[in-house]
C-alpha cells in the first residue's frame, strides 16, 4: 500500500511539473505582416530634338511615305525648362504632298498626368495650305542637334541672360528658311515671343551662328 501511495504521489507530481512546464512554455510570436514594396519613382526622359524628330519621322513614315517635317518646337513644363537643348515635350508638323494633308505628332518622355503619354502620338489629319511645300524639308538636313546648338547660342549672348536668370526658360524651333535654303534652329530665351530675353539663330546643319534677335 505505501508504494502505491508513493507510485501516485509521484505521479501526481510528474504531471504537476509537466502542467507547469507547458504553461510556462514562451507563446509564440504573431507572423510579421510582410512590408510593401516601395513605389518605383517612374522619371522622365529628357530628349534633344533630333532624338525626337528621328522617333516622329518614322511614324509619320507609316502614315504616308512621302511625309515630310515642316516645323518642330519643344515645349515647357514643370519637368524642363529647355536648358541644354532637351525637353520632354517636342511637336511637329509633317505634311504629304500627295494627300495635300499634315499632321502633328508628338515625342513625350513625360510623366506628367496633363501631358502625351510616352511615345510618339499624333492628331488627325487636316488639309495643309497650299503654299506648305516651301517648309517643308528633309530630315537628315538635320545634323547638328539641339544641344549643340543650345552650347553655340550660349557662347553668342545666352550665357549672360542665364547669369541674370538662372531659370530662364527656353525654348527650341526648327524651321526651313526658303530664302537662304537653309534648315535652322531658333533658340528662344523666354517662354513666348512676349517674354523673349533674346533669340538666336543657328545652322542646324553646320552649326554656324548666324544672328541674334528679339
């Protein structure tokens, strides 16, 4: 009988001991909720015009053939302000001789919610007038690029009206002059002709300044 007594006595304490045990075991942790990935910043891209001219060429290519540039410009927004020759923006016309028609199309690098969608855009087509051949010209007459030709205004007067405004905006047209027969880029300092600081002219082929004015 005493070791009976003993035997449960101890197993009453073993069980005891293993209640304790179990209720002494460490709760586990709650599973960490996972962490969300971060947003990718999408950026936007800056192009120079012949960068631009190049993409809007090969599209207007598929809309007619015979589609030639008659006018580019780049455009301002809060992303650039046309320093060193790039924008995200840059427009322009193409027409076809043979459908007496052009279209604009637009090259956007932009980000912007208010502004083209990435890529090469373009309107509807519309009659042209019929004097619109003498503007037209041929893309690879293009040569020197907008860069290059923001670096030659500078060093013709654009230096000094960005030292008196470091944030002068400024904006880029590439034009055939049918009287010299000659592919140009205006290099405006100014955000209209209202505003202008200042405009040169230079060769979009050579590269030669030619003049300034307002």
């Amino acid at each position: 009988m005493k070791a009976n007594r003993v035997t449960g006595a101890a197993a009453i304490l073993l069980s005891g001991v293993m209640i304790v045990a179990c209720s002494s075991s460490p709760t586990p942790s709650a599973t960490p909720s996972p962490t969300p990935a971060p947003v990718e910043k999408k950026e936007p891209v800056l192009y120079t015009g012949k960068n631009c001219l190049s993409q809007m060429a090969n599209v207007a290519a598929r809309w007619q053939p015979d589609a030639m540039p008659v006018h580019m410009e780049s455009n301002l927004n809060a992303e650039s302000n046309g320093h060193d020759g790039k924008s995200t923006i840059w427009r322009a016309m193409f027409a076809s001789a043979t459908r007496g028609t052009n279209r604009t199309f637009i090259c956007s690098g932009s980000r912007l919610k208010d502004e083209a969608s990435i890529g090469v855009t373009g309107s509807a087509e519309i009659t042209s007038p019929p004097d619109i051949s003498r503007s037209m010209f041929q893309s690879m007459l293009l040569i020197v690029d907008s860069d290059k030709a923001f670096a030659v205004a500078q060093e013709n007067g654009g230096a000094n009206v960005l030292k008196k405004n470091p944030d002068q905006p400024i904006i880029y047209s590439l034009d055939w002059d049918p009287k010299a027969k000659q592919l140009v880029w205006g290099i405006m300092y100014g955000s209209s002709r209202s505003d202008s600081k200042g405009v040169g002219v230079v060769d979009a082929t050579t590269g030669k300044f030619l003049r300034a004015g307002k």
